[in-house]
C-alpha cells in the first residue's frame, strides 16, 4: 500500500505514514478500528462529557468507608515515616505560613487540573489529530483504572486523617480549592485521594507536551507542571506522597493500553491522518 498524502491548514503537504495495525493480521474493520484516524469534533466533545460524568459519577457513588480510609491513611503514614519521607507535614506548614502563596496554590489545585488537561486535548485535537485519539485513550485508560483505586483502598487525605497536624489550607484561608472542605464536601467522595489524579493528569499533559511541542520553553514548562502539581498537592495536604506514586502507576497502565491497542506509543503515530471524506491518494512507483 502507498502512502497517503494529506495538505495542512497553511497549503504545506505533509506524508502521514500509515501505522503498523493497519496492515497486521486479523480483520478489515479491526484494522480500520485501530488505525489513527481524524477526529470527529462532536463525537470528541460528547465522548469526554459523558466520560468525566461517569467518572464523577462512579468516584462519588464508591462507598466512602471513612473507617477503613482512615487506617489506610495511618497506615500510609507509618510506611513513609519507616521511608524516610514523611515530610508532607513540614511542606504544609512551611507553605501554609505565607498567605498569597498557599491561597494561589489553593486555587491551583482546584482550577488547573481540569482546564489544562481540556487544553491539552484541544490542542492535540487541533495540531495532532492523527495522534488525538492514542493520547485520548491513554487519559482514559488511566481515569479508569484510578476507579478501582478509590474502591479497593479508600484512603483520607492527610488533612483529615486522625492525630494528624496538617492545615486544611482552604478552610483557614477561606477560599476554594477542594472539593473535600467547607460546604463542597457534600459533593464529593472525601476518601478517593489513592491516586492522585491530579498527578496522573498532569503527568499525561506533561509528557505530551514535552514530546509533541516544538518550541523548546514550552517543552520545559511542560516537564514542570507535573512537579508543581505535585509540591501542591502535598503542601495542601490533599495527597500523600504515595497517593502521586499511584496516579504514576496508573498513567503508565493508561500508555500501556494505548501502545497494545495502537501498535506504538501516541507520541510516535503520524501527527495529520487523511480526511474521512478523502480517498488515499497511491504513491507514485
């Protein structure tokens, strides 16, 4: 089969080299399943809507077990004590002593994860459509199993583990930051902290901008969104250092869904697929 030809926005003509699974074994419509192909917008926005719906859904409808996320918490606490890096408790009150930087971190956890992540898809959607729907299911994949996380060890976040000293920052500042104080902690499972979602998101934004983006600053800011988000979550006292191990684990299951499912890493599938509504275009012999 010859290679496809497809013209971007600016008129420039770039070869999208069709993927291994297009030409493996097994039949027609699989193949065509798993080839990278455009994405259809109205699909994609309906896709993710109800997707996060269900995820809330089912997150928050996870028994909340408060005894057991308790012992789950001592216990998460006494293995990183024997580690040597129980140090969330210094790093919240540290940060906690300086008002406009605890506030803005506050406002971090409780803004950023969601609309950087919505930027990222976009951009992918815009820029790297052939690899939109691989990085798509990645994030998925890694939500998904988060899942079985909350069911299996609910576990409370630190400040509101029993004995602890840590400052539950949006309730002393007054401002909103988590879903798991003040009059928002109606709405939402308080003992879902084991993963970190808010590092296994940030990671996956991470990583695809650092392999996807051309300019080299914005490859860098890319690389330290993971490692803020992670100082945030800590000084906030809304994860352990543990809980971001976890959200780590469950990204690297979510890249390993995609590669089996895409025959490569999304990052490594053509960046533009052609149009549904072309032909391929044979490549001359």
């Amino acid at each position: 089969m010859g290679d496809s030809t497809v013209t971007e926005p600016e008129g420039r003509e770039q070869t999208a080299v069709p993927h291994p699974v297009t030409g493996g074994a097994g039949s027609g419509a699989l193949r065509r399943l798993r080839a990278p192909r455009r994405p259809r917008l109205w699909f994609e926005i309906l896709l993710i809507a109800v997707s996060y719906w269900t995820y809330s859904l089912v997150r928050n409808a996870v028994p909340e077990q408060r005894g057991k996320a308790m012992r789950n918490a001592d216990w998460v606490w006494r293995a990183e004590h024997h580690l040597g890096v129980a140090v969330e408790e210094s790093v919240n009150h540290a940060v906690n002593a300086v008002t406009w930087l605890i506030v803005g971190m506050n406002y971090y956890y409780a803004t950023l994860h969601f609309v950087v992540t919505l930027g990222v898809l976009v951009w992918l959607y815009r820029s790297h459509p052939g690899r939109y729907a691989a990085m798509r299911t990645a994030l998925f994949a890694t939500t998904g199993v988060a899942l079985l996380g909350y069911y299996l060890f609910p576990l409370a976040p630190p400040r509101l583990m029993r004995g602890g000293d840590f400052v539950d920052t949006v309730t002393v500042h007054q401002t909103w930051g988590s879903m798991a104080s003040g009059d928002l902690k109606h709405m939402s499972n308080q003992y879902a902290a084991m993963p970190s979602m808010h590092i296994g998101w940030s990671l996956w934004c991470g990583l695809t901008i650092f392999a996807l983006a051309s300019v080299p600053w914005v490859r860098v800011v890319g690389l330290l969104y993971p490692v803020t988000t992670l100082v945030v979550i800590v000084a906030t006292a809304n994860h352990f250092w543990l809980d971001a191990v976890g959200g780590v684990l469950c990204l690297a299951f979510g890249f390993t869904v995609a590669r089996l499912w895409y025959g490569a890493l999304p990052h490594t599938l053509p960046r533009l697929v052609p149009a549904r509504s072309s032909a391929p275009v044979p490549s001359e012999a």
